[in-house]
C-alpha cells in the first residue's frame, strides 16, 4: 500500500552519512545527523506538518494535533547508525528477492542504516498519511527522531519535559511481526586490584603482584556464561578490558541479566570471586565497584495491560499476532520505559544489522507502516 513511497524515503535517508561516535562528548555526536534531521524537517514541513521543533541537541519532534478526545501516543526513531561498520557513501541495492518482494541490500562496502532509517520512513509515510485524511480520529501523534541511539549518549539530552505522550513505541526492530517488550537489565562493573611491590630477586613471601590478581580474577568468570556461550533468556558476564601493573590493575565488565534475581546472583558472584582471590593473594586487595545502565522494560510495560491490548487490537486488525522477543540489549525504549513511559518495540522488516549484509524487506517496512498507522487510530 505504501511500498513505492516507503522506497523511495528509504533509500534517500540511508545515503546521508549519520554514523554516531561513541568517543565523542557533544550530542548529537556526529554533524552528519544534523543533515538528516534538518532534511526531515523540511520534508515534514511540505508534508503540512505545522508543529515542528527541532532541539539544540537533534531532537526533532512533529506533532499532529488531536482532533478527537484520545490520548497522546509517540512514535520513535533514531537517525544514527552504528560506527562498527563503515555507514559513509552508502549505495543501496534495490533487488527482488527470492522469496518475492523488494528487499535493499547495502553494497557490501558498507552497512545500509535500515537501522533505523527504516524506521524513519515508516513515521514519515505514516505522518504524511494521517495529514492527507484529516477526517480519521486520532489523539495527539508525536513523530520523534532521536540521534545517538546507538551510542547512548542521547538520552540525558532527551526533552522529557517536551513529550505529551504516556505511551511510546519505538520503531526499530527486525522481521515483520516482532514486537519487543523486554530487555536485558544491565550493569557495569569496574573492579580494582592493589598489590604490593619489591624487587623480584628478594620478593618471597612479599611480592603481592595485581596485575596477576586481575589475570586470577578474569579466569574465574563463569566461561559458560560469556556472550559467546549464551542467547535467548540466559544472561552473561562480559570482560570489556584488562589493564595493570604489579602495583595496581583495573578490570571493567558488562553483566546482563534478564531478571532481577539473577543479576543478584551475579553481582554477589563478582564479590565472591572478589574474595577468593584475595584469598590467594594475602596483602593484595580487591574492590568492586557496580552501577545499572539499564533496566529491563518487562515489568513496567505490564503495569500497564492496556499498551499491549491495544497493540495486540491493531496488529488484528492486520491479520496478525504479536510474536514476543526478548531484546538482548537496551533500546531508547528501555530508557524511556525506565522514566515511566512505556515503550514497546516494533518491527521495521530490516536484518543483519551493524553489518555489511544488513538488508530490508519493503513489504515488511509496509506492514509496520501499516500498524503504526492502526495505533495512532486506536
Ligand atoms: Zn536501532
């Protein structure tokens, strides 16, 4: 119904160059993301959008006032891409699958950004529908594109105090039919060694040697649960980085854990691994030091039945069913349903993100088009 539009903004938006930069301090971190908004916005301008503000930190938000008594509802996407694979000078290749239906696939020299330029065409092709039929009732519709998801950096620029919303959805996941309502909860942890130095020749019984300690301690965490060893519900340790010397030495990790009790369980093994080792090591001293990143979204979500009533309705109306997946990472939405405006996922139709073989399904991106379409009615 949309696929000829959906195409076309698709394969626009994904040749302006918005890869984020995690190790830059400003936000947005990139210039390249400033084009995309400032592009959108003039699109949505033309489109009759009349509500439009853009932040000084790359927020752009369109509104579509209410024409009937129904509460706000706003719809996400980010305008960044990721910078683990090259995201400049992308050329899009429009092909017909397989399986039927156009699919975009990126050069192969670089990602395709349908991650979540996807997700952008999608608002903008419903936006520019609910401006074409006035007649359909609607509560208030927030269209808002949020740069440097991908780093994480945006969110304590997020205009909170700007959003009229008590629901969002983000439109940034993968094949039709997806929805995401959980994610990971996830914590940091920076651990501390502190040895004790002598010369070798004389260091029997003295030596209390850190950058050993950290080593003892890496070796330690469970191999069973790493990254590589884990999918679906189970959670993980994650080493990050090892660094030290024989009179100190720093260890950072990354835990993930879908329920509270078992990030309990991980936070205490860490304390106890802790101890072990300074247990091996007497003189030698070990702190651990954790703070959250994220939380998962699950809980809060369900505290709210009528958001998953409400996308169960519309996804009917399509003739389909909500296939529920865990997130094994945090969205924009798991921050946002943190600060207690619950957020669930959706499908854009793209795959293999963050990478060269990164594609879409223009059918898919339809679909999604469609639902969102269905939401803002509801
Ligand atoms: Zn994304």
């Amino acid at each position: 119904m949309f696929e000829k539009k959906l195409l076309e903004r698709f394969v626009k938006y994904a040749r302006v160059w918005t890869t984020s930069d995690p190790k830059s301090k400003e936000t947005p971190t990139t210039p390249g993301q400033w084009d995309l908004a400032r592009m959108l916005e003039a699109e949505l301008r033309t489109l009759g959008a009349r509500d439009i503000t853009l932040t000084p930190h790359c927020y752009l938000i369109a509104r579509i006032p209410a024409n009937a008594p129904k509460p706000a509802q706003g719809f996400l996407a980010h305008l960044d891409t990721s910078d683990e694979v090259s995201g400049k000078d992308v050329h899009p290749v429009i092909e017909e699958s397989a399986a039927g239906g156009v699919v975009v696939k990126s050069g192969g020299a670089t990602l395709l950004g349908a991650d979540d330029k996807a997700g952008i065409a999608i608002l903008v092709t419903a936006a520019e529908w609910f401006l074409l039929h006035p007649e359909v009732e609607h509560g208030e519709l927030e269209f808002i594109f949020t740069p440097d998801e991908e780093t994480g950096k945006g969110l304590p620029d997020f205009p909170l105090e700007l959003i009229h919303s008590k629901t969002c959805w983000t439109i940034d996941g993968g094949e039709e039919g997806e929805v995401e309502i959980e994610c990971f909860n996830a914590y940091r942890a920076l651990v501390s060694f502190e040895g004790r130095v002598i010369h070798p020749g004389n260091a029997r019984g003295i030596l209390v040697n850190a950058a050993l300690m950290a080593s003892v301690f890496a070796a330690m965490l469970p191999r069973s649960e790493s990254p590589e060893a884990t999918d679906g519900y189970y959670g993980y340790y994650c080493l990050m980085e090892i660094k030290g010397r024989q009179d100190e030495a720093h260890i950072e990790l990354i835990l993930r854990d879908f329920t509270r009790e078992g990030m309990e369980r991980r936070l205490a093994a860490l304390q106890a691994i802790a101890r072990a080792v300074e247990a091996q090591f007497p003189g030698g001293k070990v702190t651990v030091k954790t703070e959250p990143s994220y939380f998962n979204m699950k809980e809060k979500i369900a505290a709210h039945p009528e958001v998953m009533e409400r996308l169960t309705k519309a996804m009917q109306t399509l003739g389909m069913q909500p296939v529920l997946k865990p997130v094994r990472g945090g969205t924009d939405g798991s921050r946002l349903t943190e600060l207690g405006i619950p957020t669930p996922n959706i499908w854009t139709g793209g795959r293999n993100f963050h990478s060269v073989d990164e594609w879409v399904s223009v059918r898919e991106m339809d679909s999604a088009c469609r639902l969102v379409i269905e939401l803002g009615r509801l």
